[in-house]
C-alpha cells in the first residue's frame, strides 16, 4: 500500500463534517471535482468504500468512520505544531494541555500546578477542569496530553499512575440524627433525601451503582456541581450527600457540617495521572508527569491527619495498576 496522503485525509474529514462534497469543497477553498477525485483515490488506495452516497449527502460507512478519526487526530497534531511553532517565536519553550477533575484540584493539583511553572516559567499550561469521563475521553483522543482524576473504571489504551488517594464521607448538618455517627454504610443513608453530583459526574455514577444494590430507593433531591455547592445545600437543609474527606478542612465549620466516613471498600478513590503513552509525549509534558509523580511520592500512606488526601505509593507497574473496586463487583471497576 503506497503512502496516504494527509491533504488527502483532511479533504475527506471535511466531507464527512459538512455531510456533503459540494459543502467540503467550498470550505476548503476547492472545486468540488478535485474533492470527488481525492475520495476516490482513497477508496482505491483502502479498497474499501468509505462513504455512502445518497440524496441527502454522504454518511461515513465504518471504514469511513475509522479514517475520519485519525484524520481528525492529524488534523490536531498539526494544528498543534502551527501553535507550538508561534509560541517558540514568542519565548515558550513548551506546552501542556491538562484535563482535571474537582476533586484533582482540590486534593493537591493546584499546589503542585503552581511549583511546577515557578520553575519552568517558559512552559505553558491551559488546563480545564472537566468531570471525570471527560478527562479521560480528552486524554484518550488526543484534545489533552495529560489528565489528573479520579480512577472509578476500567480505561483501555492509556496510560496511569498513582498521584493520590481519599476517603469519601457522608456529610450531614452538625443537628441531623445521623451526625454523631463514627462511621455509616451507604444504605443507611437511602432514607433520606440526597444532594448529588450531576449525572454525568463519576462520583453520580459510583453512587446511583452502589444505590441499586439496595432495595430501599433512594431520592435525590439536588444536583449541583462542585464539592462546594454540595457542601452549601446540605447546611442549607436541602438533604444530605457525599463528598470527599477533605473538604472537612475548608468547609466543615464554616457550614456547621459533620463528615462521617463511608464504611463501603469503594469510598476510598484513588486519583491518577492519565496519559496516552508517556514516551511519546512533549518533553514538556513528560517533565510535568515526571512532577507530579514525585509529589506523589513525597506523601507516604498515612502521613497526614484525618480528612487530608494522602499519597498512594502502593507497587503500581507503570501502566497502572486496577482501581478500586465497584459497588456490587467483585472486580476492580
């Protein structure tokens, strides 16, 4: 098989983003026949059809769907090189993409974010804090180098590492009956109306699975994003939930809140570095991993008191080992 063409590809992820030739070619800046040729010859060069042709346009068929994913995976590389390429001109020398959870930020992130451009001022961070599925969705397809989050399932194709671990509580208004308790399993918090996290959110989807174990429904009442806001409509009354240990520290008595430890084996997180492949990555984004890797290590098991995150320096292999365990499953999830 001779050599694609990238021209070639990016010509047939317009057709399939416009759902049309006469569309793709007047984006691109192209006659539409010099678009049908492109197609066609890489339909010979694959053997094999890549689109279907109908009255309203064309439709990738699952050859085409393929293509156009590491199409569109060239597309990024390239306008990446273009950006890094004008920010050497102007005196960066790197740039890191980073995808990180609430809880990643709240659990020692930002302090390491901070040492870490102190000494490499020369090296640009855009970092986005997303909900878990979709650091790992970023990092995945190539939208982000590295994601730091919550370790709740199962990831095929990347890459992890330890950075830290937590506890997840039960968090009550310091006058509810429940606020006395040393420890509390999840079922006994069902009757009770809940505060969770969107839907979308990894820890809404530990909780619902952990929740159909049981007979007794469970009703949530509120939906909010951020540990913050969960902590804000609990004092207010509006139910009780779930957060991690700790946001004891900072919002514990400002919000008159009591934290009761989760007694389930899954409410104790394991937060991860997520990479695609860490020896193809950026110089840049290595040496960042590199940094966050020994922060991890400087935390031993245990170190810090009740309600702060400590480091997992349990024996991972390099590409990661499992994570913790879902509710109802005896593999990890």
């Amino acid at each position: 098989m001779r050599n694609i063409n990238f021209t070639s590809a990016l010509l047939f992820l317009a057709v399939i983003e416009e759902g049309s030739i006469a569309k793709a070619a007047k984006r691109e800046n192209i006659v539409a026949s010099a678009v049908s040729k492109r197609l066609a010859d890489l339909e010979e060069l694959f053997g094999v059809a890549l689109v279907e042709r109908g009255r309203r346009g064309v439709t990738p068929t699952p050859a085409g769907e393929a293509l156009a994913h590491h199409a569109r995976m060239i597309q990024q590389a390239i306008d990446r090189m273009q950006a890094e390429m004008v920010e050497y001109i102007e005196g960066v020398r790197g740039h890191i993409r980073v995808r990180a959870s609430s809880s990643a930020l709240s659990a020692g992130l930002t302090v390491d974010l901070q040492a870490f451009t102190r000494a490499n001022r020369h090296v640009r961070i855009d970092l986005e804090e997303q909900e878990t599925p979709v650091v790992f969705r970023d990092v995945a397809e190539g939208r982000a180098d590295i994601g730091v989050a919550p370790y709740f399932t199962s990831q095929e194709g990347l890459q992890l590492f330890p950075y830290r671990s937590y506890d997840l509580c039960v968090v009550v208004p310091r006058g509810h009956e429940l606020a006395s308790r040393e420890s509390i399993t999840y079922a006994e918090t069902l009757p009770y109306d809940q505060v969770d996290p969107g839907k979308t959110s990894a820890l809404a989807q530990l909780l619902d699975s952990a929740a159909r174990q049981f007979p007794v429904a469970k009703h949530t009442r509120i939906r909010v994003h951020g540990f913050d806001a969960s902590c804000r409509m609990i004092a207010s009354g509006l139910g009780i939930g779930v957060v991690p240990a700790f946001m004891e520290r900072s919002h514990g008595r400002i919000y008159d809140l009591a934290f009761i430890p989760l007694a389930e084996e899954w409410a104790h997180p394991e937060i991860r570095i997520v990479v695609r492949d860490l020896q193809t990555l950026p110089g840049a984004a290595k040496t960042f991993v590199e940094h966050l890797r020994r922060s991890a290590q400087a935390l031993p098991a245990h170190a810090l008191g009740d309600g702060d995150v400590h480091g997992d320096v349990h024996g991972d292999d390099e590409d990661g080992a499992a994570g913790p365990g879902s509710p109802g499953s005896s593999e990890p999830a």
